[in-house]
C-alpha cells in the first residue's frame, strides 16, 4: 500500500505504502431515571478531579446485567449525569440505563445502574459524566463477557483510590522517549491520574494532551500544513494525493478538530489540485519515542466505507530510516494500520465498518507496536519497527486511487489527541 511521504527539503518521504489513521468513540445514549433518554454525545477522556475506586457488574434474578461503581472527588464537583456505558467488540454502545446526577465530594458515592439484557459477546464498560453539557469518560475500562444475560467473565474490580489502572502489566519496560529540544507537549495528566489509553494494558502517565476546546489551533503544539511556511497552502504528503493542504481548511470549534476537504483548486510549485484540505503536524513542537499514541476521530462516510483518505499517524525526520507508524488510515474504505521501515511496511485493516466516531490507539515499544481500535486489539507489528522520536499528523486527504469514495465537502473531526508514556 502507498506511504504517504513525498519529498520535502529532502526529509519525511512517504510513497505509499504505510499509514494509517485513527477515529474515535462514541458515549450513545444514557436512560435517566425518570426515563427521558439524554443524548451523550462526545465521550472525551475525563481531566476532573474524579478517581474511580471500584467498577464492577452483577447479574440480576431475571438474568439481565447491572453495574455498581464507587467514586469520590479530590474536591466537590457536581455533575449533570453520572452513568456506566458499555461497548460491543465492535465498537456499539450498550449503556447501563439509569444515568442521574451527582454531587460527588471526598467521601465515597456509590452508584448502581439500571439492569439490561445483552446479546451474547464480550464487553467493556467505564463509568462517565456529563458537565456542561459534555459527556468524559473516566479509567479503568474493564470487560465482562456474557452468553445472553448474564455477565460470565468479569474483569478485576480495582480498589485504589489514585489511578486504577488494567491488571496486565506491560512485560517490557519501555525507554523514556526524547522530544525534540522544542518539543511542549502538555502534561494535563499525571502519573497520580485516573487518564489511561483505551484498552491498552499497563501504568501510564500523559505526556501530551489536545482536546480542541478553545476556539482556535494551539500553535504551540500544531502546525496547520504539510512541513510549510504559517500560513501557506502546501502540496500533497504522497503523490496520489489530489488536494492541497491549506490553513483555511483547518479549524477548532465545538470541542472537535476539523480538518476539511472541498472542492477547490489550488496551485502549489506549479501543480494544480482540484482539491483543498486540512492537515495538522506536531514537527518541531513535539515528538516522542515509544508509548501509548490515541486520537478519537470522526470520519465521514460514503454508506459503509470510509470515504477519502483521513489518517492518524506518526513520522520521523529521515523517512523511511526513522520509520513510520500509521495509527489508522482509511484505504479502500476500510480502516488500517502499518508500520514503515526500510524493512517493508507490514500491517493490515480491520474488519466492520468504522465510520463516525471511533477510538484508534497504538502502543509503540522496542521490538513491537500493538494496535487498538475502540479498545480492542487489532493487529501487531514485531518486525522493522525503529526507536527514532516520531512527531503526530492527522490529515483528510482526497484520493481516488488509494482512499475510499471521494466525497466533498467532507469534515473529518478530531475529540482529542494523547499520548502516554511508562
């Protein structure tokens, strides 16, 4: 498959071949309890001072599934909703009902759901909020598997107070990443926070954090092209590329990145694209080696398939020496990952239908990345991966050779960008 890499001041190449890009989860809806159904839109990663001392779910007598969740505040706080959602393998929301406010404060609350049947699978299942009209999701995310009913496999029930993290370690321990001397990643969480990668096993800590909700581009983390000069249109990543990349394209608002894709030439060095749109690049701002990388991303749909060529991924200086790992790319309609190298570019797509909102993570570590879409495992990567500091692009690229069906005007959003480290 093509790279997206293409010559720029003799660094970051990318011919096609390796990347992928991320999308993001969606909270669904919450029954409160007087019955009114509440629209929970955007679960983003929770920044309150609200730790999660136990999470766990119990089967009632007529075999349907309740959860009871302990939580207390480092200081008082009152939210709109508290509530426990679920989530299918593939990605469907199956919240627990019952979700009521809250006063939450340093004494412990304790808070049952309603009960619901659930199809037979596996599942995980988070406690969430809503303040000021936005719904955050807290950690630990445990799961539970059922035949039809009743819960059979439920995860461990943590019972810290500071930050509960998933009960498998991670087995090798992973190196501090270096970020360039201009690097600012922005530390909102810390090692004491509840904050955790979705579905990624071991202890974390934030090192870089944008959740889009100020009312323009943080220039101290984001550049708003592709490796150019503020302000200027730039030409494509890869050549199959069909849109410039331009600032104009680029905006924050609603809590959401939106990086836009319309119908409208532009010329770059002499080349004319018929289409414009909108990327963001962390070079020269922040750049990591190894960790946990995560973006929940909306992409625009052509009925079942991913429509353009949206993508989460990570580049080093000297491509493909430096390797590239693309977190998810929408080729072909299909989501994606694959991690490029001089050795090659392995990965692979996941099966179903990931348009709208989902979650797309990836843990880099020596030897070996693992991916994760909606908190579940994908795919892994064990051979050609590199150790050299990757910065993050998230782009909606035009393609009819190697995205999905091109659709303009197409937005494709971005809840938030993370990254942890060990």
């Amino acid at each position: 498959m093509p790279t997206k890499h293409t010559a720029v001041i003799a660094r970051h190449r990318r011919p096609f071949a390796a990347r992928t890009k991320a999308g993001g989860l969606l909270l669904a809806t919450a029954v409160l309890a007087g019955g009114a159904l509440v629209q929970a839109a955007q679960a983003k990663a929770s920044t309150a001072p609200i730790v999660v001392d136990s999470l766990s779910v119990s089967a009632t007598p007529d075999g349907q599934l309740k959860a009871t969740t302990r939580v207390h505040a480092t200081k008082a706080i009152k939210v709109q909703a508290l509530a426990v959602a679920a989530r299918s393998a593939g990605g469907g929301a199956f919240d627990f009902p019952g979700a009521a406010p809250a006063t939450l404060s340093t004494s412990p609350t304790t808070y049952t759901s309603g009960s619901r049947a659930f199809p037979a699978g596996t599942y995980t299942y988070f406690v969430s909020y809503k303040v000021h009209g936005s719904w955050y999701r807290l950690s630990p995310v445990n799961s539970f598997t059922t035949g039809g009913g009743s819960a059979s496999t439920p995860s461990g029930t943590p019972t810290a107070t500071a930050s509960p993290s998933p009960t498998v370690p991670t087995p090798t321990p992973t190196p501090t990443p270096t970020p360039t001397s201009t690097a600012t990643p922005t530390a909102t969480a810390s090692s004491s926070s509840s904050d955790a990668p979705l579905g990624v096993p071991g202890t974390w800590r934030n090192v870089f954090d944008d959740e889009f909700n100020g009312t323009g581009l943080d220039g101290s983390k984001w550049n708003p092209n592709w490796l150019g000069c503020s302000g200027c249109t730039t030409k494509p990543v890869n050549s199959g590329e069909l849109s410039a990349y331009s600032p104009s394209q680029v905006s924050v608002s609603g809590g959401n990145l939106h990086l836009k894709a319309v119908q409208q030439s532009a010329t770059v060095n002499g080349t004319t694209y018929p289409y414009v749109s909108g990327l963001v690049e962390s070079n020269g701002k922040a750049q990591f080696t190894y960790g946990a990388f995560e973006a929940r991303i909306y992409t625009p749909a052509s009925g079942t398939q991913i429509a353009n060529w949206p993508a989460f991924w990570t580049d080093g200086q000297n491509w493909p020496t430096d390797g590239e790992m693309d977190v998810m790319e929408g080729l072909g309609g299909s989501a994606c990952y694959h991690f490029h190298s001089p050795a090659g570019g392995p990965g692979g797509c996941a099966s179903g239908s990931y348009t709208g909102w989902h979650t797309y993570g990836a843990e880099w570590a020596p030897g070996s990345v693992t991916y994760y879409y909606d908190g579940k495992q994908v795919g892994r990567i064990t051979t050609g991966i590199t150790s050299a500091p990757m910065y993050l692009i998230l782009n909606n690229a035009v393609s009819s050779t190697h995205g999905g069906p091109t659709q303009v005007p197409a937005d494709m959003m971005v809840d938030y960008v993370k990254v942890w480290q060990h």
